[in-house]
C-alpha cells in the first residue's frame, strides 16, 4: 500500500510537535552548547518571512497567533494579509467583527457564509471593500443587504449563492444601484421577482455594470434587461417565466453584450438562431441542459459563423478551442493553456474567465437536480470539463467544480450509492491527482470541496483504490487534524468511504487516521453534528478489524464513542457511535474491548436508553452493540441492571414489522442475555417470549438464529418453556426445525424443543385445579408427539445408514470420522454452553426418550468437535462431570437407537481427543 515518510519528533507534554527539518531537541539542548545552531527563535526570524507564515493562515488563527508578542502584533496587522478574508469556515457574530476592524481598514475582497456572518459584516467598517461574495443566503433579507451595501459604496462585485437568496426581493437590488456606482459585477441566485424597477436602478446608477447574473429567479423583467446598455456578460441561467420572443428581440440590440448564458432554461431553437444572428456582438452562448433546443435535431450550431454555442450536443472543448488563433493544441488543455497564450488579450480573457465561472455553475446545479438522460454528456465531456475547471486562477471555480464532481457521481445520498461510470471516468481522466493536489492547498475552501469530491468517489472501490495509492490516505488523515470544521469533515468522510475496505484499514491507523478521528470527536463534540458522524463512521468500520480496534481504544476512542451516545442528540452520531461500540465490542477473546466498553462510566445505560430511539438505524445498532457486550459476563449483568432487560423486550415487542437488521440484533441482545438463568427468568416475567416467538416466524435466516436461539436459552428454565408452549412457540419452534434454511436455526429450535419435553416442565404444567391439569396434560402430550417428531426427523437430516451400519461394525476412526462429517454443522462450532446446559445433555442420555436420547448425543457432538472455537471449554465440563460413563452406556445399550450409540461413541472418541491435546 502507501508507504509515509517517518519523521521525528520532539515531545512536549502529552503531545508531540512536528520538527519540520531539524533533529531531535531535549530538555537539556541548552546545557549542551554544541547545539545552540539547531536552536530556533521564532522571533529573530525575517519580517516577509513571518508574514509569509501568516499569510498561509485562516484570520481566526492569523488573530491569535499575532497577539503572541508585539513584534507578531504589528507584522500580523500588515495590510497585505487583511486584503482578502474569507470568514466561510466560522461562526462571525458582531463582536468579532468589531475584533478584526482593526486590522481590515484596507480590506478589499470578502467571503463568507450565512445569514449571522452577513449581520456582522458592517461591523468590520471596511470602506473599500471591492468585493463580497456569500453562500447559504436563504435567511439574509433586504434590510441586511441595504446596510451592507450601504457601508460599501466601493463595492464593484457582489455575488450571493449558489443556493437561493429566498428573502431577498426586487428592493435590496435597487439599494444596491442606488448605493455601488462602482458596481461591475453582479450575480444573485434564487430571486423571487426581478422587476423592471430595479433593473433599471442598475442601468441608470451602475454605469460600469458589465457582468449581470440572475440565476435560477422566478420572475426577471427581460424588457428591463434590454435597458442595461453597459452589459457584457448575462446570465439568467436556470430562471423560468422567461419570454423568449421579447428576449430575442430586445437582447440582440444591447451594444456591448459579449456573453449570453441561458442554461437550464426553456428557450428554443427559434429564440436560439435570433440572438446568434441577431446580435452584432455577441460571440458566445452557452445553453446547456436546455430540453426544447435538444429535443430539436435539425438544429445546427455550425452556421454561425464567428458565433459559439455551448450545448449538450457540441463539442464544448472543440468549440472553446476555436476562440483563439492557435486551436491545435491539445483540446482538453484548452482551460489550462488560455491564461499563459493569451495574457495580452483582454477581451478573450474576460470570456474565458465568465465562460469558465457559468460552465462550473450549471455543471454544478445540473449534477444537483441530476436529470436523466445525461450519462453520455457526463462520460464524454461533464467529467472532463469539471477535471479542467479545477485547475482554473479562480478558487471559486475550482471550488464550485470539485463539489460538482463530489455531486454528479452520487445516485442515492440515502444509501451513498454512485454512478461507478461516473466516477471511474473521473479516475481514468486523471481526476485523483488532481483532487489531491488540490487537497493539498493552503486554501481552506479548496481542501473542504476536494476532500467532498474524494470522499464521494471512494464509495467506489476502484477509486478507493487509486486513491490509497496516489498518497490519498495520509492526505485526508492530515485534512483531518484541521482546525478548520468544514475541512475536516470533508476529510473524515473520506476516511469513511475508505475504511469501507479492509485493504485500507491499516494504511488509514497507520497515517495516524484513528487518533485524528478521536481527537475530532473531543474537538467538536458540540455543534458539528456532521464531522461528528463522519468520525464515529469511520472509527466503526475500523473498529471492525481486530488490530485497528485495539488503535481505536489505546487512542481514547472507547470514552469518545460513548460520550456521543449518552450526549449527542442528532440520530446520524448516534447511529454511528453505536455501531462503532458494537464493532469494537465484537472481537469476543482476541482483545479487551468488550469489557472495556462495559466498564465505561454510562455505556450501558447509554445503550440501554438508545434502544428507545423513534430512529430505527439507532435502535438497531444500539441493540447490536448490547448484544456484543452481553458476550461478557460482567456485562451481562450489568445490562440488565441498566433496566436492558424491560428496553429489549420492548423492542422485541415493537419491531415485529421492522427491518430485518433490527429484529436480528433485538433478537441476538436478548439471546446474550438470557444466558444468565437469573436474567432468562426477567425476560420471561417481562413477556418476552412472545415477541421471540414471532421473531422466529420471521422470512429471515438470521432472524431465524437469533429467536431460535434465544428461546433456546429460554426454555432451560420450566417456568419460560411452559410460557412458551402455552403462547404458541411450539409450532413455530417445529416449523423452523424443519423448513428454515439456516442449519444454526433448527439445530437450536430442535434443542429448544427438547428442553421443552424432556420431564422437567411437567410439574409446572400440573400446578391447579385437577381438571386444568387433565387438560394441560393433555395438551402438552399432543405437543410432546408434535415436538418429539421433528427433533427425530432433524436429526435424521444429518444421518446416513450406510455409513452408521459401517461405523457400528467397526471402530476404525475412518469410519467415525465420515459420520462425523456427515452430521457437523459448522456454525455450532462457536457456541458456548454452560455445565449446566452440558450437564443437562448428558442426562438427557438417560432419558427414556430414544428420539431425545439421540438429540442430546447429536448436541453433544456438536459441541466437542475437534477445532471448534468452544471445544475444549465443553470436553472439560464433561470430564470434570463424569460424563464419559454416561456416554459409553449409552454407546452399549442395547434399547438406544443405533443414531445415539454412533453418535455417543463419537463423542467419547472427542473426549480422548481433547485429553491427549498438547
């Protein structure tokens, strides 16, 4: 796999502290003069060079780490590192823009996100802002934007989305004109009613407004727009209600119109062939994922002359190629080439600079709605262009490309399917490199979409794959110690995905993925509900390896995990860190953990209330996990003093028309527990052999075992198996002893039934009135035949008489061991009973039952085969209980079917095998 570079460290406290090229340093480095030269006093170092350092941080940090000493101070207020901010990753509220003001007196451009970031914007009194750009702008209403834009008359560009501005109307828009005569550029997305007024406010007060963007509106005033004579660049791409014939009347007299984008829209080839003859200036328009003009197919973009069309059905790549005087380059490096050919050439920048932001904003919400039909442009062209738009001068485009890789591959977010063509499209074009390089940016934002871009596509396994290979896991495992949430979340799905291979699970602990992931989980255990479920997803599918397992609890996963489930409230960490506690309690002897889980102050009870959940995901891992955990004794008790006993029969009551999943692991909990005599008694009292009874009833192979084996477990006591029979369980036991595909099930469903019927339920059945015991009496012996019968048929199943003929006139080992093979059942292997359940088989021997004579003789061979994980544990009980003369009777006597002599003979065989076993 990945190999990583070691590099050396130098301890400080509990943590360790990366050295970026020097050796080692000790406590003692100043009693030892001959080191001084590796000495590093970050004060002494250059001025560019600190501000060099501080310029690679995010403002919250860069803040902070100025107010170390007065030297940083004063470097840190530069007003080279305070042109530009990007506020997206975090919480701004007013006092900390009020913090920052300080420092921003010459701030030019500004990002950010959300409504509360938008309120503290004015606070940063920044008179010459340029340029604001914000994103989840649902919430921001007028009154908010007119202040904004009021503070900033110097303001030339301002865009707001991708995602909609729902409260923002037609009045922000004239603030806006009457307050930014400078204004250039302006992209909204997701107005309601664009109307004529407030177009025309921009064309009467925003004399340089060259780029105009109306994206995905309701209403936009297309006569208005005609007015805007200073427009070069339109967009009103994904906006509905627009009327084509005023469009293609009125737009082809604008005199500067360079770019038309009309995307997404339901223009047709009529309005189409107008404005592309029409238009004396116009030289580029993009009209793709346009149904009426595709439907067409007498429409020709080729006679235009001087004129492109961008569509579905062109050759995008060709057609951009044919803007500059030199097309014979290779044509896929046309988005990268442009910048260095044609540097001189403003007016071809400026398109390829527009025609690069659209192209990545339809691509982008195309992949959002994912229409069908789509699959050919994807795989021909989509993937490709989205590849070379991540590699364009604007970070806003490389972002908006690799979210829309990230999107355009996923077919179900439910059940994170994707589009394996898709994505190995992506792979074959070269897309992983280019993901992890952008990765590995300063820029927070770029690391955050690229590490969404790389987490989707490693659903796939190939790209997984390719993604280990190319160095992916040490990068993500980097992302991940991020301060920054969003990155880290990012990069905590991406470990998610790839953890999904058990090929990558050491590569992920080996780049110090698990540690990264707890620590997450203590970072921002409140408020990032998402990176939180990410991390508890990645650390349960690691905690399902045994080593990286054993990784998880010596990282402080165990007290992670279960502060998730007793504190969060979101369902998708909950669901997680429950799973992540079953997997990690699911190794059984090979490591510690299980008990260890059960020793963590509140994990049981956490669990025990997580079963209660009206979240079906969380029930069912919740129940996973106490099931995993009842596998310890200390557990299983202390389960069932968390009240797991009442939560478990409840779930068992309620989830009769469930997934399969949760009545397996309801099912398996109650299973482990009623292992103890004392808490099969609760579960009975507390009805929970009804429940199981329906369970075993269940279409389900493993619902099949879990029931059956736990009404198993149920009916060793004579109060349970009384309960049983009288709630019906009988013909459900004889039913999955007979038809159920799962040997394990009817293996336990013929030892439930035995139990049931071998003597020691009769005197509860007798207990009151002489005639209700004639009619009990009666009942249980119509029963007892029923039962009595299908045990006799299961274990005939697992007989053949020729080799039972061959094996009793003869002892050879070879003779007895084809009986043997014959009638082993694999899984039984791993069961692991009680002496008291041994010793119960053993007098079942003795039993005047010949059909219940040979069951517990099958049972018992079950348990001693050699190589069985419990098989020494069961051959012990029987030889510290003196079974070995119980079993040569039975072997001997003479009234025992000949089924219970082999099989009593094979036993003792196992015995021996077991005694003379190093």
């Amino acid at each position: 796999m990945s190999r990583r570079v070691r590099r050396k460290v130098a301890k400080k406290g509990k943590e360790k502290v990366i050295i970026p090229c020097y050796p080692e340093v000790e406590d003692d480095v100043v009693s030892h003069p001959e080191r001084d030269e590796f000495v590093v006093d970050w004060t002494g170092l250059p001025d560019d060079t600190v501000i060099q350092l501080l310029s690679c941080l995010n403002y919250r940090d860069r803040a902070s780490l100025s107010s170390t000493c007065r030297t940083w101070r004063v470097l840190g207020a530069s007003p080279c590192l305070w042109s530009s901010l990007d506020m997206r990753a975090h919480k701004c509220d007013a006092s900390m823009a009020v913090s920052l003001a300080s420092r921003c007196s010459s701030l030019k451009k500004l990002r950010f996100r959300g409504a509360e970031t938008a309120d503290a914007i004015i606070h940063i009194q920044a008179r010459n802002l340029k340029d604001i750009s914000g994103d989840y702008c649902r919430k921001i209403t007028d009154a908010t934007l007119s202040v904004i834009v009021a503070r900033h008359e110097a303001l030339e560009s301002l865009q707001l989305g991708p995602d909609f501005c729902e409260s923002i109307s037609s009045d922000a828009i004239k603030a806006v004109a009457f307050c930014c005569p400078k204004l250039k550029k302006l992209r909204l997305s997701g107005i309601r009613d664009v109307s004529g007024d407030a177009i025309n406010a921009l064309a009467k007060h925003c004399p340089e407004l060259s780029d105009i963007g109306f994206l995905d509106c309701l209403m936009v005033d297309e006569a208005a727009l005609g007015n805007v004579e200073s427009v070069h660049f339109l967009s009103v791409a994904g906006t509905s209600n627009m009327k084509w014939g005023v469009v293609s009347h009125l737009w082809t007299r604008l005199p500067k119109l360079i770019g038309l984008d009309v995307s997404r829209t339901d223009i047709g080839p009529a309005a189409v062939s107008r404005l592309l003859s029409s238009s004396p200036t116009l030289k580029v328009m993009c009209a793709l994922n346009c149904s009426a003009l595709e439907e067409d197919t007498t429409f020709s973009a080729d006679r235009y002359r001087g004129k492109l069309l961008l569509a579905q059905f062109t050759d995008i790549f060709k057609g951009i190629a044919s803007l500059f005087a030199d097309s014979t380059k290779k044509l896929k490096n046309v988005f990268v080439d442009w910048m260095d050919a044609n540097q001189k050439d403003k007016n071809l920048r400026d398109i390829m600079t527009w025609l690069e932001w659209i192209l990545s904003h339809t691509l982008l919400r195309t992949a959002e709605s994912n229409p069908q039909g789509l699959d050919n442009f994807w795989l021909k062209q989509g993937a490709a262009i989205l590849l070379r738009l991540m590699q364009s001068s604007q970070e806003d485009v490389q972002e908006r490309a690799a979210t829309a890789l990230a999107t355009f591959v996923v077919i179900d977010d439910e059940n994170a399917s994707i589009d394996c063509g898709r994505a190995e499209a992506v792979m074959q074009d070269g897309g992983i490199r280019l993901l992890l390089d952008l990765a590995k940016s300063w820029r927070e934002g770029l690391q955050s979409e690229a590490a969404k871009a790389i987490a989707n596509l490693s659903v796939n396994a190939n790209v997984a794959k390719a993604v280990a290979e190319e160095g992916g896991i040490e990068i993500l495992a980097g992302l991940a110690r991020s301060m920054n949430r969003l990155v880290a979340e990012e990069a905590a799905g991406g470990l998610w995905n790839l953890s999904v291979g058990e090929e990558h699970k050491g590569a992920i602990a080996e780049a110090g993925g698990v540690k990264a992931l707890v620590d997450l989980i203590f970072k921002w255990s409140s408020g990032g509900d998402g990176v939180l479920e990410r991390a508890a997803g990645a650390l349960a599918n690691l905690a399902a390896d045994d080593k990286c397992s054993m990784e998880v609890a010596l990282a402080g996963g165990v007290h992670a995990l279960v502060m998730l489930a007793r504190n969060c409230k979101f369902e998708g960490v909950q669901e997680q860190a429950a799973r992540a506690l079953a997997n990690l309690a699911a190794h059984g002897d090979s490591n510690t953990n299980n008990a260890a889980v059960g020793q963590e102050a509140g994990a049981l009870e956490a669990l025990v209330q997580l079963t209660r959940s009206p979240h079906e995901g969380v029930r069912q891992e919740a129940a996973g996990a106490l099931w995993n955990l009842s596998f310890d004794d200390r557990n299983r008790e202390a389960i069932a003093a968390a009240g797991g006993v009442e939560a478990l029969v409840a779930l068992a009551q309620s989830c009769s028309n469930a997934s399969p999943g949760l009545q397996e692991r309801a099912a398996g909990a109650l299973w482990g527990l009623s292992v103890s005599e004392v808490n099969s008694i609760a579960i009975g009292r507390e009805g929970g052999v009804a429940p199981l009874i329906a369970l075993a009833r269940s279409d389900a192979e493993d619902v099949h075992e879990t029931a059956a084996g736990a009404l198993w477990n149920l009916a060793f006591t004579p109060g349970n198996a009384l309960r049983i029979v009288e709630e019906g369980g009988v013909p459900a036991l004889v039913n999955l002893c007979s038809t159920s595909v799962s040997k394990m099930a009817r293996f336990m469903a013929a030892l439930a039934l035995a139990y049931m019927f071998d003597g020691r339920m009769d005197e509860f059945a007798l207990v009151g009135t002489a005639s209700e015991g004639m009619s009990k009496s009666m009942s249980l012996e119509g029963a007892r035949r029923l039962a009595l019968k299908h045990i006799e048929a299961f274990v005939l199943t697992f007989s053949d008489q020729q080799a039972f003929a061959v094996a009793a006139a003869s002892s050879a080992p070879a003779a007895l061991a084809q009986v043997t093979e014959r009638a082993r059942i694999q899984e039984a292997g791993h069961l692991r009973c009680s002496g008291a359940e041994i010793g119960r088989f053993v007098t079942m021997l003795r039993n005047p039952s010949s059909i219940l004579k040979a069951c517990a003789a099958f049972a018992l061979l079950q348990f001693t085969i050699p190589g069985g994980r419990h098989a020494i544990h069961h051959a012990s009980l029987m030889q510290n209980t003196g079974a070995a003369r119980v079993l040569r009777a039975a072997a001997a006597a003479a009234t025992a079917p000949l089924e219970a002599k082999i099989f009593a003979r094979i036993v003792l065989r196992n015995l021996e095998h077991h005694q003379t076993e190093p």
